[in-house]
C-alpha cells in the first residue's frame, strides 16, 4: 500500500488537521441539518410494480371501452326494444299515403317507428315507407312490398325484399350495403337503383347512378349506371343491357339467357346480340364473356374489341381462358367510360 493511503485526511475521515476545512465549518455551522433523519421508504419489488402498472393499463382499457359503448348510434340507426329481449338495433321510418305493418304493430299515415334486426315492414296499398339505412342513405319501400332488417353493423348493412318495390340510395364504401331477394343478392357499389320483386321471386334491378353487383347462382351481372338485368330462380342474375335499349336486342338478350341457341349459329339469339351491338352495348358484351366459350365467346371477343378499347396488358389469350385477371382489368379501363346517352 502507497504511504498517499495511510496519509491523515481532514475532509474524508477527521483524522490530523486542516486548518482551513475546520473554519468553514465553524462559519457553516448554522446551516447544519438539526432534525432526525426518517427512515427511507421500503423499496417495492418488481412484481409489485409490474401488478401495479397492468391494474392501471386495465382500468384506462374499461373506461375507453365505456366511452365507446356510449357513442350515439350513427344517424337513422335507433334503438328497438323487442318483446322477448333487450334493445337491439334498427332503423327509424316514416310512412306516408296509406298503412304499414311493423312486426306487427300498425303504422298509419304520418307515423314514424323503428325497423329493428329480424323484423319486417309491410306496406299496404298506396302507402309508401322511409326507410333510413344508418348514416349512408335512404330506401323508399314502394306500395304493397315487404322488407326485412337482416342486419346492420360497421361491416354491413343487410336486407332483405321479400316482394314489392324499393327505391334505394346510398353513398358508401363497396359492398357495405346488400339487399337480398329470393334468387339473388344486389350487392351495392356506390349507387342509386330501383328493385322489383314478384310474387315468384323474380328480381328486376335497374340502376340509376353508380353501379351493383347482382349475384346468385354462382353467376354475377356488372350493372353500372344506365343499365338493367333480371333474375330468376332457375338461372340467377341474366345479362345487362341498357336501359333505352332496341327491343329486338333486348328480345335476344332475354333468348339467350333463357337457354335458346340450338339450330346453328346463323338462327342464335347471341349471333343477332353481336351482329346488333354497339359501341354503346360494351356492358353487354362484357359480361357475356363469362357467359359463352369456344367460338361463341371469341365471337363476343371479336366484337368487343371493334366497340370498347382493350387495354395492351389485356392479352386476347387470356381472355378466351376467362382469365378473372384480365377480365378484371378490362372492365376496370372501362369503367366510367360506358357510353349510355344517345
């Protein structure tokens, strides 16, 4: 050891002596600390505080939880009470022009009430039904139809047409709103359309502004805006045409769609369709590719080519393979361009 460690030193331990460290605490010594010294406090373990930090976590997670269940409903969706259960969620309605029947309660001229999930409202003869759906638009249930709340939530808005007419408009996101029919489904894109269904469960959609998915049996109809197409129950969703359409192209449409085609292609209702079409039947064309194969669908290529551009990433091949692909991107360069004026 060095003899600097043996070395007296004042300041550190009081041992030998330094003048000038004994006058500064003789003047400072005034100023000294004169009370006891508390005991620190005990020092919390880890798990203490780990326990301590999840309850805090906890309780910040329920009363977000809280706020959020508070939240008004969005505008048109009220609360309904059902007989058999607590509140559940529905939309509000007015009727005018007649009577409605509301899961069994009577609606008269002028009446509002609200159209909760798994009921149904019926108009009467010359009335017609408001219907509010949620915060993205409205329906017009027209006289003498019957529709049916399916569900309603921040995924989808379903209902459902039993028969009867409706008028509906809305402004959202694909797919969010549905109404179903007894043979299919019109799946909205962003749209204003009008819907009939018949007695038979015949679906007739003809839409006004945008565009609808109708889809059933395994078969889907592109309608965009100026356009119209019917299913049924044996065949599903038949092949758009437009609205102001030649009855004799119409005519072939509702042919070929119903199964007519043998006898050769010279006496085919698809022949007088691709001999008839225009630049501004390209729907029509378009939706008949997923329709035919072989030579009838080259032929409906052939012709859809001569009325609606083919985007050069669009390969004629893989369109004759109904490949969903290019079938895609075809419509998709076409969408917004279908000409539907005279």
């Amino acid at each position: 050891m060095s003899d600097d460690a043996n070395k007296p030193d004042y300041l550190w331990d009081r041992s030998g002596d330094d003048p000038e460290v004994a006058g500064l605490e003789q003047l400072l010594g005034g100023y000294a600390h004169q009370a006891p010294l508390r005991e620190p406090p005990p020092r919390r373990s880890r798990r203490n505080a780990v326990v301590l930090a999840s309850v805090v976590v906890l309780a910040a997670a329920a009363i977000l939880a809280f706020v959020m269940l508070r939240k008004p409903a969005p505008h048109g969706t009220q609360l309904a009470f059902g007989p058999d259960a607590g509140p559940s969620k529905g939309f509000a309605f007015a009727v005018t022009g007649g009577a409605a029947m509301c899961d069994g309660n009577q609606a008269h001229d002028g009446s509002k009430g609200v159209l909760r999930v798994g009921g149904w409202l019926e108009t009467e003869p010359g009335a017609v039904a408001d219907v509010q759906i949620a915060d993205i638009g409205d329906v017009k249930l027209k006289s003498s139809s019957r529709l049916r709340l399916v569900e309603t939530g921040p995924d989808q808005h379903r209902l459902e047409l039993q028969r009867g007419k409706l008028s509906a408009r809305v402004t959202a996101p694909p797919r969010l709103f549905v109404i179903d029919t007894p043979v299919a489904a019109a799946v909205d894109l962003g749209c204003a359309y009008d819907m009939e269904v018949d007695e038979g469960g015949r679906t007739h959609v003809r839409v006004t502004s945008g565009a609808v998915s109708l889809e059933g049996h395994g078969r889907t109809s592109w309608i965009p805006y100026g356009h119209e197409a019917t299913a049924d129950g044996g065949r599903g969703p038949g092949t758009p045409v437009r609205s102001d359409a030649p009855v004799a192209f119409r005519d072939a449409v509702a042919r070929f769609d119903a199964g007519e085609g043998a006898g050769g292609w010279s006496v085919s209702p698809l022949a007088n369709i691709v001999g008839d079409a225009g630049e501004r039947d390209a729907v029509t064309l378009w939706n008949l590719l997923t329709r035919t194969e072989g030579a009838d669908r080259e032929a409906v290529f052939r012709r859809l080519d001569e009325v609606a551009i083919r985007p050069e990433w669009v390969l004629e091949d893989d369109v004759l393979a109904a490949q969903p692909q290019a079938l895609e991107s075809w419509r998709e360069s076409l969408e917004g361009t279908w000409i539907v004026g005279p």
